[in-house]
C-alpha cells in the first residue's frame, strides 16, 4: 500500500511538473489565440532645419577725401625772391604763399612750422 501511494505522489508530482513546463495550464489558451497586437504606423522623422547664412557684408569703399595742403613755411633767403613774396626790401622772409615744390623751385627752404621758419631766416 505505501508503494501505492508513492507512486501515486510521484505521478502528481511528475505530471504537475510537466503541465508547468509545457505552458501551464491547458485552458482557453489553446483554444483561442491572443488578439494580434496592433501595427504601428511607419513614423519619418522631420528634417532638421537649416542653419541661416551669414549675410555677406557689403562692399566698402574708402571715402574720398580731399587732400588738404600741407600747412608750412617757405624760407626764402635771396633777397629777389623774398622781395617778390614778402614785398618791400626784403632780404629773406618766412611766406605761406608757395608749397613745398614751388618753395624748393624758387631756392627756399620748407619748413613745417612757422617757428622753424623764423628761426632759419
């Protein structure tokens, strides 16, 4: 009678271990299939937006810009042309009428203050 009941355990035993195994239980799942899940839609991504450009800078010109005489002093020490510039008797005289050419064509000497000038003539 034990060997009975043993047997009788070890089959329970056996079978319940197997049921467990092969999927559990042997109810309606069997029978009827789970719902199939629903199909995701294909999703494209958006494109990235592009960056800006730069705007290009515009083109400059350097202004124009009227050359302005050089401020100086011609020294004149040949008493025919300080005569001429100065006026009177001159034997040399500082004068602001000539520029720095025309003060060198007339054997002068340029200066570009008027106290150089003065302190050469």
């Amino acid at each position: 009678m034990k060997a009975r009941v043993v047997g009788r355990s070890l089959a329970v035993l056996l079978l319940s271990t197997a049921a467990s195994l092969l999927g559990g239980s042997l109810g309606c799942e069997l029978l009827f299939a789970p719902p199939a899940a629903p199909k995701v839609p294909d999703l494209k991504l958006p494109e990235a937006p592009k960056p800006p450009t730069a705007p290009k800078p515009p083109d400059l010109k350097a202004p124009q810009v009227p050359s302005a005489p050089v401020p100086g002093n011609c020294c004149l020490r040949d008493a025919s042309q300080a005569s001429l510039a100065c006026g009177g008797n001159a034997e040399r005289c500082c004068s602001d009428k000539y520029d720095r050419s025309d003060c060198e064509d007339a054997g002068g000497f340029w200066f570009h203050t008027p106290e150089g000038c003065a302190g050469a003539c």
